[in-house]
C-alpha cells in the first residue's frame, strides 16, 4: 500500500471510529434521561436498551471476522455503517419498546461490525502498527467529547422533541462519513488477505487451552467491562439529573 492510501486509510479510519464508536456505544447515556422522560420508560427498561446495545456489539464480535473473510473487510465495514444509521434513525423515530431493543441491539452490532474488521485492515497495511491504531482509535475520544458538547443543546433547544433530534442528527453525521468511506475507504488490489477461520477440526473453546495470556486477557476485558459499562451508561445520565 502506497504512503498516500495508508495516510487516506487512517484519516477514514479515525472518522469511522469517532462516529460508529462514540455515537454506537456512547452517546446513549447523554440521550437516557431525556428518552426516559419522553416515552414514559422505567430505569429498567431503559438498562435492557442499554444492554441490547451490548449484546449486539458482542454477537458481532464473534461473526464480523467471518463476514469479512466472505466479503472483505471494507464491505463488512460499510455494510456496519448503514446498520447503524438505520439504528439511530430508529432510535429516535420509533417507540415502542421491542422496536427499539432491535434497534439498540443493531446499534451495537453496527459498531463492533466497523471496528474489528478496521482493525485487520490497519493490521495488514501498517508496520508500525501501534501509531495507526492509536490515531484511528483516539477518533472515539474525539467522538465522545463531540457528543459532549453537541448533545445537551439539542436536547435543551428542540424540548420534547430533543431526544429524537438528537439520534437523528447522529444518524446524518454517521451517514456522511459514512459516504465519505465509499471514496476513501478501498480495497488494494494486492492487498493481503486475512484468514479469521480457525484451523479445521478445532473449537472456539481450544484456543485456550494451555493459553494463559489469552486467558488473562479475557479476564481483564471481562473485567474492565463489567467495572465501565454501567458507570459508561448511568453517570451522564446521573450528572445531568443532579
């Protein structure tokens, strides 16, 4: 891959983190209080959205790898986007409850369906990899700060109708970077092609026998998601009510 395609990969690719990570996992707890308040929803259902966010973030994980060995990882990334511009377009037009548990549920499958397989791509384009995966995913952060400052003065401006302004402007913004990637966001002709399967005759479970630092690693992930998701998902919402 050529400086100029690595350059143009990190610049799309720090867009579509800021964007399918930040308003695909985060920007939830700033819209809570407000979509709580309007439907007429309880704490709890409010967590089960919440949590469906989760769960289709994590059933992806396990599927995006594989999608992306059938049809390119560039594909699964664009195909993720669209996912989660319908998802938050849903979010704020529909509600009823199930209608919106699908949709939180796609909300999270379309972000971890554009992270993993960004994450190949830098992997396989990348010697240094470690400053590209720290520019592209400090576009979370960025993403996080810009749903700071952009979410609480639609929700105070558009009143009732603020939460819903608020999902469907997330869903415009996506959709433009979204378009953006159609243009920058290509796949190489002689780019390497990443094998996601495991080895014939062995399980999911088998890669961690005798692996203690997968082992360990899964139980820090376990562990840091267990501690930041309900602080993640509850402490804007906190804050804003105090």
């Amino acid at each position: 891959m050529s400086r100029q395609n690595r350059i143009r990969l990190i610049l799309i690719g720090f867009f579509i983190q800021l964007t399918t990570m930040a308003f695909g996992r985060f920007a939830y707890t700033l819209i809570l209080p407000d979509m709580m308040r309007s439907l007429g929803f309880s704490v709890t259902q409010m967590g089960i959205l919440g949590m469906g966010i989760v769960v289709g973030y994590l059933i992806n994980s396990f599927f995006s790898g594989t999608l992306s060995s059938r049809f390119s990882e560039h594909r699964v990334v664009k195909i993720s986007m669209i996912a989660l511009s319908i998802a938050l377009f849903c979010l704020g037009y529909f509600s009823h409850f199930v209608i919106l548990l699908a949709a939180a549920i796609l909300l999270g499958s379309g972000a971890s369906g554009s992270y993993i397989p960004l994450v190949a791509l830098l992997n396989i384009s990348f010697r240094e990899r470690g400053k590209a995966f720290g520019i592209v995913t400090g576009g979370a952060g960025v993403g996080i700060m810009l749903c700071g400052y952009l979410i609480p003065p639609i929700l105070s401006h558009f009143g009732e109708y603020g939460y819903r302004t608020a999902w469907y402007t997330l869903a415009v913004i996506n959709a433009i970077v979204f378009l953006s990637s159609l243009f920058f966001l290509k796949k190489e002709p002689a780019q390497e092609k990443v094998e996601y399967h495991l080895e014939s005759g062995r399980s999911f479970f088998s890669l961690y026998r005798g692996n203690k630092s997968l082992i360990l690693i899964s139980i820090i992930y376990f562990l840091l998601g267990f501690s930041y998701i309900i602080y993640a998902t509850y402490f804007g919402a906190y804050a804003i009510e105090e």
